[in-house]
C-alpha cells in the first residue's frame, strides 16, 4: 500500500517532477555533500530539503521518500567496512534487474544503473570502489524500512533520525568476502593513484554501468592515467 505522508505543496511538486531513480540522483548530484562542519546529523528528507545538502544515509533517505511516492518499494541496501565507515545507498527493481540510488564523498560509490541479476552482484559493484585508504567491505543487507520502522517517523521528521542508523547497524548483514591479494593490490593502487593525480579514482571495472557522477568527479580522467582492470 503506497504511504502518502502529509507532504507540503512545495515537497508534491518536487516529487512529481523526481519520477525516476536517475531523475533523483541528478538531483542528489547537485546537492552540495554534506560534510557536517558543526555536529553530525541524519535528516529526513524534508531535513534534506530544508538544508540543501545530504551525506550518503541521507541521501538514501531522500531517494526512498520520493520513489516511493512513485511506486518503488522503500529499501535501502547497507555496507558495512572494516573501518566502520559504513555506506546506505537506496535500491530499487526494475524490469527484473536491479540499481541503485546514492550520494558519497568517493565517486565509485553513487548509484548504479539497472543491470545487475540480484542485490548481492549489485553490492559487489561497490566492492572495489570502496578500497581507499582504510575501506573494505565486508557485508551488505537489503532493508525494506516501511516494514522495519513502521511506527518510526523517517520520512518527515524535522529532528534527526538517529533510530535508522541504530536499526541497520544492529541488522543482520550478509558476509562479503574478497580475496586479500586482490585487496592488497587495490589498497596500493588507490595510494599510488591519489599521490601521482591528486583526486579519487573513477576508472574501475564495470565503470560502464555506474549512474552518471556529480560535477565534482565528472572531469575526464588524465590520457595517461593507468586503468584498474583487477
């Protein structure tokens, strides 16, 4: 049964105009990242509206309320990582294949299109992108949230919903597990990388099948950038 919240004519417009997942996640794009500069938050969406900016729960958030209005069932997919940085993009089903929708500080992390057969060769997308300098990922669970938190206020809120994170921090999580040579090479890449370019690699296996990246990290990788091909 499609929830319809006590939106604002501003907030049914917006939705009406985000019809689908890649529609919110040039919107999300545009959206300055929100690095928290004061206190941490987890806004709502109307939190996310209010304030112009979104960090990746966030974002998930935001992408769950408004394609839900539109039919998607309201689910997020959660990583967990060695360094408890931990990564929630929203996912949805389409034409029997699976994407998704997201918002990070790192660009291998934003959304994928529709073309993965199950959530778990869709998490596995994200499993090279996600080496950095202290980042591996280790699970992943799919949480439908209007079924979690039926008697939570997450769509509309005006404080923070602190109750999501606590609810996906304490869900099961499916083992991910990846060879440690392969992870090695990774982790020495990303650092031989970010000392010769200066930015965050884009040029990962399976590149093509990525949602189009905010202007941050649109720029054309150096013609004589090494390619990762694992």
């Amino acid at each position: 049964m499609l929830v319809a919240p006590p939106f604002t004519a501003a907030e049914r417009r917006l939705i009406a105009r985000l019809r689908t997942p890649a529609a919110v996640q040039a919107f999300l794009n545009a959206l300055p990242y929100n690095t928290e500069p004061e206190r941490a938050t987890l806004r709502s969406f109307r939190g996310v509206i209010q304030h112009g900016c979104a960090h990746c729960l966030e974002a998930a958030l935001f992408a769950t309320v408004v394609l839900e209005q539109h039919g998607y069932t309201p689910q997020v997919l959660s990583f967990e990582s060695i360094d408890r940085l931990d990564h929630v993009i929203f996912v949805y089903k389409q034409d029997g294949r699976w994407g998704s929708v997201a918002r990070s500080r790192d660009p291998g992390l934003h959304g994928r299109r529709a073309a993965f057969a199950t959530p778990r060769a869709l998490a596995m997308s994200y499993v090279d992108p996600y080496v950095d300098y202290t980042g591996r990922v280790t699970a992943y669970a799919v949480v439908n949230l209007a079924r979690e938190m039926a008697d939570y206020d997450w769509r509309l809120s005006a404080r923070n919903v602190w109750a999501v994170e606590r609810m996906l921090l304490d869900h099961p999580h499916h083992a991910i597990r990846t060879s440690d040579a392969r992870f090695r090479r990774l982790r020495a890449w990303y650092r031989a990388y970010r000392a010769e370019h200066g930015r965050k690699p884009t040029e990962y296996r399976g590149r093509e099948r990525w949602s189009a990246l905010p202007p941050e990290f649109a720029t054309p990788p150096p013609r004589h950038a090494a390619g990762h091909r694992g």
